[in-house]
C-alpha cells in the first residue's frame, strides 16, 4: 500500500527515527513539530505548518505523543487534525496513554469517518534506528492489515493484537518487564561494584551473561559513568507508565510486588531532580545509597 505522503505528528526521540524508516522505505512524510523543525526537513521530510496541514495531505497519519492532553490538543485544536478529518483517512497513535483515553479519542473520530487504531513501539529510540523491537497494532483487523507494508516499513517485526487497547495492554506489560529489568540492572551494578568488581569486566560480563538484557546493554556503562543525557527515556516517562500499569493491575487485582518496589526507585529519582534524564540515572539513587556513586569525567 502506497497511499501517498504519511503523516507524522510527534518527532522526538521515538518519531523522528519512525520517520527516518518511513523514508527510508520509500513514502514520502508530511509532519509537524511545535519546535525545532529543522530536524524534520533535515531527514528529508516536509515540514508541515499545522496538524491541520498534516491531515489535509495525508490519509494515514501517526501521532507519537507525551500524553492525553498532548494528543488532544493535536486532534481538536483549532488547526488540528479533526479540520480536515474525512471518511477513510486512518489515525495511527503509538503513544502509551490509558486505554480510556484512547477509546474516547476514537470513539470522537468516529463520528467524521475517521478511523483511529491503537499502536505502540516496544523499543529504545536506538533500536528503532536499527529496526529491531516490535510494533503492537489493535483495533480494524482489515485496516491493521492494509497498512502492514507502512507499519513494516518503520519495523519489520509487527504483532497484530486483536480488539482496539490491546496494543496499549501488552505495551504496558511491556514497560513492566523494562521498568523492574532496569532497577534490578541498577541494583546489581551497585553491588557488583561494592564487591570490588573492577567496573568495565562488571559491564561486560554481566551483558553477556545469562542475565543479560536489552536495557543492561543499552544502559549498563551509562550507569557507570554518570551518563544522563541525552535521555533515550525519561524517569517522569517511565513513571508515567507505571502508574497506568498498577492502575490496571489494582482494577483486575493481579499484584505486581516486583513493579511497586522497582516504582519507588523512579519517585526517588524524580524527587531529587531527575525527572528529565534518562532512566539509567536510576543507578544514581541505588549506587549512592550503596556508596558506589557514579564515577564521572
């Protein structure tokens, strides 16, 4: 499926490599930035004026946002999608948001022609670079399966995942595994350190180790030195999810001990002032209580 240019709204740290592999797959991408515009015609994509712009050009556009107000904002402003929102022109929305929120999103599009699925992206900024991770896609079975050369395009690893939210769910689940996976790297490089462990064969053994991870290799030695920015992913993001994530789990009552503990490493960062760098600096709460601080140049 060819459908012409492809909008994007949202290029930070996940969109603009999502744009990136839309080029490089061949489609042309219309997208708007509030800021910094620059990065968009620089990667070969027009810079749109308005998400208004985006919508009158483009059949399928995808939102990749920080949050509800954010993604409202984008879709009901004065010039936003919803002006030239029409009968068969597709919403793509990647950003981790509660399924309600969605829902009512969608449930307003509705009513203009306009369909909206519910996507995500499983993946570190990095990753999406290389087009490895996954892509979670729910709602339309027959839209979702259209749109799978564009959706492939961006990643090739593409799960469709039935009834529109559930793409939000199993991200959410996702960001279980990724928020305990990084406080237990954090934890463990303090004590390996506090065992006199010299700090590059601590690294390397353990990211070869049977205990290896993707996040223990992408942030492992940025633990070490200090390296908080740029951020890849934010601690007030990150936390973001965990609250949607013992949200969920309070309602359907499945515990998540692993999750609340792990939950507590992230306020503790946030309160001291890290809310904006990246979520390896998790490692600066654990290592100092441990007495192994970050070493830094």
């Amino acid at each position: 499926m060819k459908p012409g240019p492809v909008g994007m709204v949202g290029v930070g740290n996940i969109g603009l490599p999502i744009l990136r592999n839309l080029l490089e797959g061949g489609y042309e991408v219309v997208a708007f930035r509030r800021t910094n515009r620059e990065c968009i015609v620089s990667a070969g994509a027009v810079a749109a004026e308005s998400c208004a712009e985006v919508s009158s050009r483009c059949e399928v556009i995808f939102t990749v946002l920080p949050g509800f107000d954010a993604l409202r904002s984008v879709v009901f402003a004065v010039n936003g999608l919803v002006k030239n929102a029409r009968e068969g022109q597709i919403l793509v929305e990647l950003s981790t948001l509660g399924i309600a929120d969605k829902v009512a999103i969608r449930d307003e599009l509705a009513s203009r022609g306009t369909v909206m699925l519910d996507g995500a992206i499983s993946a570190t900024p990095n990753m999406v670079v290389a087009k490895r991770g996954a892509m979670f896609v729910s709602g339309g079975e027959r839209e979702c399966h259209n749109l799978l050369p564009i959706l492939r395009a961006i990643l090739p690893s593409v799960y469709y995942m039935g009834g529109f939210g559930n793409a939000q769910r199993i991200k959410l689940c996702a960001n279980h595994l990724v928020s305990v996976n990084l406080s237990a790297a954090a934890e463990c490089l303090a004590l390996g350190r506090k065992l006199g462990i010299p700090s590059k064969n601590l690294v390397d053994a353990l990211v070869n180790s049977g205990g290896g991870s993707v996040q223990l290799t992408a942030r492992a030695q940025r633990m070490i030195d200090g390296e908080w920015s740029p951020a890849m992913g934010t601690n007030s993001g990150l936390k973001k999810d965990i609250d949607l994530i013992q949200e969920i789990a309070r309602e359907i009552q499945c515990p998540v001990p692993l999750l609340t503990a792990a939950a507590r490493m992230y306020g503790d960062a946030i309160e001291k002032g890290l809310g904006d760098a990246d979520v390896a600096s998790i490692y600066e709460v654990v290592s100092e209580r441990a007495g192994v601080p970050p070493r830094r140049s």
